[in-house]
C-alpha cells in the first residue's frame, strides 16, 4: 500500500503516463511508430476534464445568478469585474486556465506587459453559464442596459442575445421602465424626508417619418422638462413660507424697494476687494504662460501667486454631489404663461401634490418655500401668474409656495450676447471680430442661444482677455518678452499687476484718458482699456462659478446690472433688480442662505472646481432625453418619452460605472480640449504690431464702442429702470387662505385658515 501512494506522488510518474501516451521513442527512422496508449489516456483526459469542468460551473451558479425581474440600480451598481473575475479564478482554476491558454499563445504572454484577457474570459465563462440557465445572467444584465443606454439598435441587440452576451431586447425596456418607476419612489421617499427644489426648461424635437399619413407627418414639436434637486443636507434649513410672506408684505408696506443709492454703495463697498481680485487674476495670465516657465521660478513659492481666498466658497466632497431626480417629461409648451401654468400644475400632479388637503395637511409645502429655477422667460411666466391671480382664496391658488429665480447659465449666455453686440466691430479697432479673425473661430458672427455659440464665445473671451494681458505684461514691465520678467522679485511683479489693472484695465484709467483734450484723445487705446476691464470681469465671474465662491458672483451683480441696463438687456437688467431686492430687503437670512448655497450652483461629482449653473445642468439633462439616451423609431412618442425620462440619470450612472468597469484606456467623457498656445501667442502679438495697448495722442477710429458699464453705473439710468421695474411687481396682493372652492366637491367639507391657523368646519 505504501509502494502504491509512494509511486502515484512520485515525479515520476507523470512523466511515465506521459511516454505512455506518447508511444515508446525509435532509435531509429524504420517502422512504424507505436500509438502507445493516447487514445485511451485522451479520452480519460477529456472525460476527466469534463468531470472538472462540470463541478466548476455548479460551483459557479452562486455567483453569476442574477434576478430578471426584480433588478434595481443597486444591483447593477454593486457589480465589481475585479472582484468577479478573482472568484471565479478561484472557483473554477481548471476552465480558467483552459480558456487563458485558448486565449494566447506562450509567446504572446511573454511580449504582452499591459493588455490581460480577463475581461474576455470573465465573458466567456458567463455566456456558459448563461447557456446552463437563463437565471445565471449577472454579466448578460450588466451589458444589456449598457448596450441599451449607449444607443444600440434593436436588430443588434437581437443578435448579441442570440450570441449569449446581452438579455433579450424586450427584458432591456422592460428594466428601463422598472428603472423609472424605482427612480419615482425614490423620489417620493427622498422630498418626504429632504429639503428640495426644482428646475424646467422647454425642449424641442423633430419627430421624423419615413412612410407619410394623414396622420402621420414629419413635424417639429415642443416639451418641457423639469428636474428635482434633493438637499441630503442635515445642516439644512428650509426657508419657512409664512415668515417669507411676513417679511416681504412688511417691506411692500413700507414701499423699501432698493434705490440707485443702495446699488452704488454696494459696488463701492466691493470696489478694492474686486480691484484685488483683478490684480490677482492678471498676474495668474503670467504664471500661466508657458514661456515664464513658473515651476522652475526662483520665488514660485511666494503669497502673491496664490489665488486670493474665496468670499463664499461651497464645499466640496461626494457627499456634496448633487442629488437630481428627472419628472416625467411632459407634451407641453412652457414658452406662454398659460402654457407655464399647466406645467407647473402638471409637476405638481406628477408629485402628488394635486390635492390642496393632501399638500395643506400633511406635506411640509405648506410651511415651506419651493425655489423654483428657469432661464428668464420662466420666471416672467411665473411672476405673472402670481400677479393675476393676487387676489385668489389661498396661497395655493396664489402660487405663493414658489420662489421663482433665473438661472446664472442664461444669464452669462446674456451677458456674452452684451459683450458681442459692444465689441464686435470693424477691424481696425482689434475688438471681438478681429480677435475672432485670428482665432479663425467660425460661427461667433450672429449671437444665439443655441448651439456652441455659448463654448465658443466663452472660450473666445478667455483667449483675447490672455492674449491683451500677456502683451500688458510685455509693454508695462518695458521687458522684451514674457521670458524676462522672470528676473523680477515677487514685489516687482505685483507693482506691475497693480500698475496694469490701474493704468489699463479700469475705470479710472478710462476717466483719465477722457478728461485729456479731444485732440489729444487715442481713441484706439481708450478702447482697449474699457475692453480690457470688461474683460476682466467677465473671466473673474466665469471663474467664481467654475470655483464655487458664490459670494464673489454676489459681488459682481452690481457691475453685471450696470452692463445690462447700459447695453439695454432690460430683461436681465429687471432679473437682476429683483434679485438685489430679495438679497437686500426681502428674503429673510434663511432664504438668502438657501439659495445662495443650494440654488445657485451644482456640482455633479463633488470635485473642486466642478460646479456649473443649475440651468446648465437642466441643459445637460434635456441633452440627454435628446441625444445621449434619446428614444429612436416609430416608438418615439411623447407618450414612452415621458415613461422612462425618469430613468435618465440612472441610465447615466450605469454607463458611467460599465466604461469605468471596463475602459483600461480610460476613454474620457468629453472631447480632447486643442493646444491653445499658438493661437494666444499669434494674437498677442498682432495685439503688439498694432500697439494697441500703447498710447498715441490723436490716434483716431472710425467708431468707437459704447461704454455700457458707466452708461448703466448713472444713477438716474439705475433709477429709471428700477421704476419700470416696480411698475410690474405685485403692489398687494389677499392675505385670506379660504379651500372652500377646492375642496367641498371633494371632501364635503370647508377649511377656512389665517395666517397662523387652520380651523376645520364640518
């Protein structure tokens, strides 16, 4: 017995059956070459194998068994491919190294350092599994709803079942409605325990057919959409609706709208800290050119290159990412004011706040205030409503329960529109469309609000404002290149900033040069210094929200104000009077904090300088019902749109979690962003042949630009628009809270409130 255990351990004996299966070896090339016993031994190998494999793929059930009907996100977000594919490594060694070695060749493994087959093994030994019971679809789940969010077709998706990688095509839009349905409760779970607000924006689409009817006709069509945004904050506080009505009947009382003295006061209070704003920014264009080389600078560690302190910065973190939940996407236009309130009569059925009793008694809308965001036109809309029905029983019906405020994304697209219609003259004045010229940027001619006219002009902005300041560095600092400044002291370089900011780049400066005799006037340089500080506030704003410091874009609205109502942008010159108003007189501390800190900007990812305007992101989502996982063929209706536009943003953390999952070559998101240097280096220096920031008295220009800052910074112009403004608000409006007419049909019975109680009569 022992002889026996000895010999079948021994290192021996494999090599024995191995010459057994091979044949005896010749000693010479005569005869015939003995069998031996290979087919014998093969096929105990394979049966043997067989054996293996079938105990493996028991073992394997476990793992990649997978519900079919009652798949939820978190379900498919918990899936780890890393973690997978090491237990099934281990769970199964023998198919495992069967396939690893049917994948490469001995030779292929010695070259290869980067690429590994464990992805496609991890697919093959799930397509057996899947072949073995449908229930065994773990991985075959994960790719169907990818494959389905990343646009493939029907006819493909048919064929990828029939290969055992994807579930069938009807069980992917039967999870895409389940997704919808679990987003919704969801949704209602999350806004009975969190503060929350909401955003909409109309959407358009072109329905195309291919086989003409009556009935049936290519056409274009519009919708809204609307988004609620969760507030998972336990700090959180939730503006109260009565206290807010207190407030602001006491202030329309006492008639304390906000003056033309208030607003001017309030951009002197901010002047030196935006001045030093200004000088930072100006010496961050230095640091940034390349041809100062800042990482081998002598005194690169020095205060004056840090960026200054936010005002009001925003946290960041995960747990400050955004939460968002998209209602149904309805059929119906929000650009008319009747149009407008079907839709927000629309969102409230969709939250099941249709019922006064229901939302009176029980929901915290009766206490508290819903911030309601949208481009201008929204707000008009509702600012309308409120003042039609001012007069109506109750705040229901009063649409007191909303605040309505613009979105900071319309708003900069309106103040690129500004910038265009000032600067985009003839050549000769090295303004928007020369710059343009030399950026050889297309499609910046007409202004729009659609399309990348918004991209385009913003980054056109950023490379004109770099360009003119890299050549103020050049000319102030009297060096022959950026290079050269490198030789100068912290304190040097900082007393040029200054100098730049002061003697080019402001208001000041524009004075100075102004009071000069007509004579002795260099219109072309007078130019260049009003652009250049319009400039900087532009790029300041753009990066405040980039950043998160809400309380710098609190600062610059009194500037922002100044250029609408000067460049005749009266409708966000109007939007821009009622914010102030609310900031300054209206709003109650904790509605100011409210939406300043959770209203005005998101953050999708919660990363440090990842925050865009919550319209912006209203845009990304009307992006996505659109294009990114837009309804394609003869079931595109309005009517499945809406059933599944609740499942977007799960469909968007899946795809982002698969490509993450999968993607070794981590294949970004967003398109790869082209080298900008040579074009900010071809337009410095046609800004420095044309010394366009060099002063030469009598130069002349065909045409000059308006001043649009000083033209809307006079008080009477502030004091004419505030009172067109006034003249549209709300002079009053009834304070009784009387649901007889809602609700005796419904309940037989009358609830009669005041302001501070609710008495129920039978």
């Amino acid at each position: 017995r022992y002889c026996r255990a000895g010999f079948l351990g021994s290192l021996d004996f494999p090599q024995l059956v191995r010459k057994w299966r091979n044949g005896r070896d010749r000693v010479h090339n005569k005869g015939f070459r003995s069998l031996g016993a290979r087919r014998p031994l093969d096929k105990f190998s394979i049966d043997n194998v067989n054996m293996l494999i079938n105990r493996e793929m028991r073992e394997l059930a476990p793992i990649v068994r997978a519900p079919i009907k009652y798949l939820t996100a978190e379900n498919l977000l918990e899936l780890d491919l890393q973690k997978l594919s090491t237990t099934m490594k281990a769970k199964a060694p023998v198919l495992w190294s069967i396939l690893h070695n049917a994948s490469s060749t001995p030779q292929q493994l010695e070259r290869n350092t980067y690429k590994d087959h464990t992805e496609p093994i991890v697919m093959m030994v799930s397509i057996c599994a899947y072949g073995r019971s449908q229930r065994r679809c773990l991985l075959q789940q994960f790719n169907s709803i990818y494959f389905k969010v990343s646009g493939l077709a029907a006819k493909a998706h048919d064929t990828t079942h029939a290969y055992g990688v994807t579930m069938s095509h009807s069980w992917v839009y039967d999870l895409v409605e389940k997704l919808s349905e679990d987003a919704r409760q969801a949704l209602f779970a999350d806004i009975s325990l969190w503060a929350w607000f909401a955003s909409q924006d109309n959407l358009n689409l072109a329905f195309q057919v291919y086989e003409q009817r009556r009935n049936k006709q290519s056409h274009f069509d519009s919708g809204t959409a609307g988004t609620i945004f969760v507030i998972k904050d336990p700090a959180v506080v939730w503006p109260d609706r009565l206290q807010y009505q207190a407030q602001r009947a006491a202030v329309a009382k006492a008639h304390n709208l906000i003056t033309a003295l208030d607003i001017l006061k309030l951009e002197r209070a901010a002047s030196p800290r935006l001045e030093a704003q200004a000088i930072s920014r100006v010496i961050q264009f230095l640091i940034n050119t390349p041809s100062f080389d800042f990482d081998t600078y002598e005194y690169k560690h020095d205060p004056i290159f840090s960026p200054l302190p936010p005002r009001q910065q925003l946290p960041t973190g995960k747990e400050h990412a955004v939460c968002q939940y998209l209602l149904d996407t309805v059929h119906l236009e929000s650009a008319s004011q009747e149009g407008t309130r079907k839709c927000m009569d629309e969102w409230m059925r969709q939250l099941k706040f249709d019922s006064p009793l229901e939302t009176l008694r029980n929901h915290p809308t009766f206490k508290h205030l819903l911030v309601w965001i949208g481009n201008q036109l929204t707000t008009v809309r509702i600012r309308s409503i409120k003042k039609d029905r001012s007069e109506d029983d109750n705040f229901l019906d009063r649409f007191e329960q909303f605040v309505e405020i613009f979105g900071w994304f319309h708003t900069q697209l309106a103040e690129e529109t500004s910038f265009h219609k000032q600067y985009y003259k003839d050549m000769t004045l090295f303004g928007l469309q020369h710059g343009f010229e030399i950026l050889q940027r297309k499609g910046l001619h007409t202004t729009s609000t659609s399309g990348a006219f918004h991209h385009g002009m913003q980054e056109g902005l950023r490379h004109i404002a770099e360009a003119r300041f890299r050549d103020l560095w050049v000319i102030v600092s009297k060096c022959k290149s950026i290079a050269d400044l490198r030789a100068l002291p912290p304190y040097r370089i900082k007393a040029i900033a200054t100098r730049i900011v002061q003697h080019h780049a402001s208001t000041g400066a524009l004075v100075q040069q102004k009071s000069k005799p007509v004579e002795a006037h260099d219109e072309v340089f007078i130019q260049s210094i009003q652009f250049c500080r319009d400039l900087l506030d532009y790029v300041e704003f753009d990066e405040a929200m980039k950043t998160g410091d809400v309380g710098c874009m609190e600062e610059r609205i009194p500037r922002l104000l100044f250029r609408f109502s000067g460049g005749k942008s009266s409708n966000y010159a109007i939007e821009l009077l009622e914010l102030l108003q609310g900031l300054q007189k209206e709003w109650p501390p904790e509605l100011r904090s409210f939406i300043m800190q959770y209203c005005w900007l998101a953050n999708t990812t919660g990363r440090p300088g990842q925050f865009l305007a919550f319209d912006m992101l209203q845009e990304h989502n009307i992006r996505d019902i659109k294009h990114t996982f837009a309804v394609h063929g003869p079931f595109a209706t309005w009517e499945y749109i809406k059933k599944i536009s609740a499942s977007i943003p799960v469909q968007r953390k899946i795809k982002d979690h698969v490509e993450a999952e999968i993607n070794h070559f981590r294949r970004g998101k967003a398109h790869t962003t082209p080298e900008s240097e040579t074009d900010i280096t071809n337009l410095q220096k046609a800004y420095n042949f044309g010394n366009v920031h060099v002063y030469r008295a009598g130069r002349t220009a065909p045409s000059t630009p308006k001043d649009f800052v000083a033209i809307g910074s006079d008080a009477q112009k502030i004091q004419a628009s505030i009172k067109r403004w006034a003249e549209r608000r709300v002079s009053s409006k009834s304070t009784k809270e009387d649901f007889t007419e809602d609700l005796e049909d419904e309940y037989s019975h009358r609830i009669i409130a005041d302001a501070d109680t609710v008495v129920v009569v039978e």
